[in-house]
C-alpha cells in the first residue's frame, strides 16, 4: 500500500521507483513491470520468493490455489492474481488482492496506467491466484 501513486517518469516502464522494482529482477528500465513490482514487494516483506519478473512464472502448481473455472480455492488477502491476455496466450499482468467485496475483489497492481494503483476487479476477469505467503500445500 505504500507504493501506491508511485508513476514511471515518461510512461515508458521507466523512473527511479520503477526502475528499482525491475533491477530488484535483474532487469533495466524499459520492461514490462508488475511482476517485478509484486516480486519487489514480497522482497521488501521478507519473502525470498517469487523473485522473477515473468508474470506466468508466479503462477506454478504449487503456488496456484484459484483458477477460472475452478472455484473450489478461497482467494484471500494478499495472494497474486494473474489476468490473461489472449493475444499473447498466457498471464501478462499481476497483482496483489486486497480484498474481497462480493463478486469483485480490490486489487494493488503495478504497471497499471503507468502506475501503482488500488482499483476493483470483477472476480471473473482473474485467470488464477497464487498464494506466495504460506508453505506450498498448507493452505
């Protein structure tokens, strides 16, 4: 939540904050970024993991507790949610879920209008959530 508002500088994935989420993945200026930011983030809490800034990579079987389709998962506060682009036939963008609200869930997500924003998201929209902050399989 304390990243909230932070923008790229020219709209072009760049600016100091941005740019520190995508080297934290080892990238420069210029890339895609909300995987980088989720990932930044878990950082900052203290999780090792998902360092990566590929947003299908943060959804491994393990990791997967919700997928379109399948609801027999609870999504809760704190798990990755994934969206997919068909165009590009996988998930292409992340953030975090902040909370649930009916049908529809309030979402933190970077690289939105060139931004870290907070906004709401229908559940449908999802592809898949992934918990990051339990043991894989304890959930």
């Amino acid at each position: 939540m304390a990243e909230l508002g932070v923008r790229e500088a020219t709209g072009r994935n760049d600016g100091t904050r941005v740019e520190e989420y995508l080297h934290y993945c080892g990238l420069g200026p210029g890339h895609a970024w909300c995987a980088a930011y989720v990932s930044w983030c878990f950082g900052k809490a203290g999780y090792p993991q998902p360092r990566n800034p590929w947003s299908p990579a943060l959804f491994p079987a393990s990791r997967t507790v919700w997928t379109k389709g399948d609801h027999t998962g609870a999504i809760r506060q704190g798990d990755v949610f994934g969206i997919y682009y068909p165009s590009l036939k996988r998930i292409a963008h992340v953030g975090f879920v902040d909370r649930i609200d009916g049908d529809w869930l309030v979402i933190v997500e970077g690289n939105a209008d060139n931004r870290v924003r907070r906004k709401r998201r229908p559940i449908g929209s999802l592809h898949a959530v992934a918990d990051w902050l339990s043991d894989p399989g304890t959930r």
